[in-house]
C-alpha cells in the first residue's frame, strides 16, 4: 500500500496555521512543546517561528512564541487614515451588496465609509447596525430604514456593544453582513475589542453571505479577540493583495478577495 507525501510547502503552511492555532488557545508557546507535538526538529519550528514573527503574525520570545494584542486610536482618529484606499474598499463593498435589502452593519471606520457609499447608492433596504455615525450616515437615504440595536454605549467607538446587543442581531436574518476587522492573520479576523467581536459575530452568523472590509494595514496585524476563522470571513474586500503566506492561506480557505482599483 502505498502513501502520499504532501508538498513541503502545504506542510509548513499546514504547521504555521496550526502554530497559530495554538496561540489563539494559550498566550504563549514553546519550541520544544510544538516541535513533540508536530513530530518535526526545533530548527523546523525555529524556521516557522522566526518567519511568522518576521510577518507581524507571534511575537518571538526566548524558546518560543507569544500572542501580541494589537490596539487601536479611537475612530474619530482612525477616520483620518489610510482615506482614499478605504473610499475604494467602500466603493467596491456597495457593489457587491447589489440590490440585497436585508443588511447587518457592524461598526468601524472602513464599515462607515461603507455606510456613506450605500447612502448614495440603495434604493431600498433595512439595515440593522450598532453604530451611530452608520445609522446617521444611511439616514440620509430615505430609502433605507435603519434599526439600532441596543446595548452599551462605548463611545471611543461609537457603537452600542454588550449580551444584549448580540442577542438583539440574533432575532434578524440578513442577506448580508458588512464587518471590519482591526487584524487579520493565519488565525482569522480580528478586534481589538472582544465585545466588539462578539456583534460581528453574531452578524456575520444571521446572515447568508458576509462581506469583510479591511485595508492593507490590517493584514498581518494580530488583535485580540477572533470574530472569525478564515474560512468564515466569506468575501474579503481590501485595497491590496494579501502578502504570503496569508494569501495562501485565504486560498486554501476559499476566501474569495476583492482588490478594489
């Protein structure tokens, strides 16, 4: 009986993946405990660490890994940054929201340039959001009727966050879900807020298809609490190519990515 061997390159980009797994389950890993494990040498695993770490993915520690936590100005800052890459991603975003008229809404900076794009281009449809300079900016549209969920009021964010807003979303059903992220790795989407990332999941689950906005610089960028694994992130919108091996691996997990021009 014979056996296949898979390509050293799907085998260390299987590794790395589960490296940062791993990770997301503990805030620190050792060489020698992930070398036993993946029944492979400590330079092995030496070599991956230093490369996800070259990446921005681990931070490298003494015979090992740690998980860094990203941050984040608040977004009135945040509005001022990367404007026109996040313009094409709002653009592009509108587009493939097409005529739904179902449509969850979460907060963020590149979801409110969303938001403003989507004013000017529905011409009918509810939207539920968490965010208030959403909900004011699709207001404009009188065509669009916009319900706020409640909760508590984070106002860095100007969002609405907490148990009762999830289980508000989850009375819904969308034909889209439009969600940010403040990173994303090998290990998925991700907020620097975990009650932020408990709302988009809850979008992300009431909907048939989930649109994920993010720039460039968030590629690489790990943060805090994972609101989705990269096969749930449905169709990425971003204004550059993802580097390697985030590429790949958004490949292997049917991420479909829109390079909005």
């Amino acid at each position: 009986m014979s056996t296949s061997v898979q390509p050293p390159a799907n085998a260390k980009a299987r590794r790395q993946q589960r490296i940062m797994a791993a990770l997301r389950a503990a805030p620190a890993i050792r060489i020698v405990e992930l070398a036993t494990e993946f029944e492979v040498s400590t330079e092995t695993i030496r070599r991956d660490l230093d490369e996800l770490g070259q990446a921005g993915l681990i931070a490298r520690t003494y015979g090992g890994a740690a998980r860094p936590v990203a941050s984040e100005p608040a977004i009135v800052e945040r509005e001022r940054l990367m404007v026109a890459e996040r313009r094409r991603i709002a653009v592009a975003a509108a587009r493939l929201v097409g005529s739904s008229e179902a449509i969850m809404l979460g907060g963020g900076s590149t979801t409110l340039k969303v938001a403003r794009q989507l004013a000017g281009s529905l011409t009918r449809a509810t939207i539920v959001t968490h965010g208030f300079a959403h909900a004011a900016a699709l207001a404009a549209n009188p065509n669009v009727r916009v319900l706020m969920v409640p909760g508590r009021y984070e106002p860095s964010e100007g969002i609405v966050v907490g148990a009762e807003t999830v289980d508000h979303v989850g009375r819904f059903h969308a034909e889209v879900a439009i969600v940010g992220a403040s990173g994303i790795t090998l290990a998925g989407a991700a907020d620097v807020d975990d009650e932020a990332a408990a709302v988009y999941r809850a979008m992300r689950l009431c909907a048939d298809r989930v649109l994920t906005v993010a720039d460039h610089g968030k590629f690489g960028r790990p943060a805090f609490a994972i609101h989705a694994e990269l096969a749930e992130m449905g169709h990425l919108v971003t204004d550059q190519p993802p580097p390697e091996p985030l590429a790949r691996a958004l490949a292997m997990a049917e991420v479909q990515v829109t390079v909005a021009a």
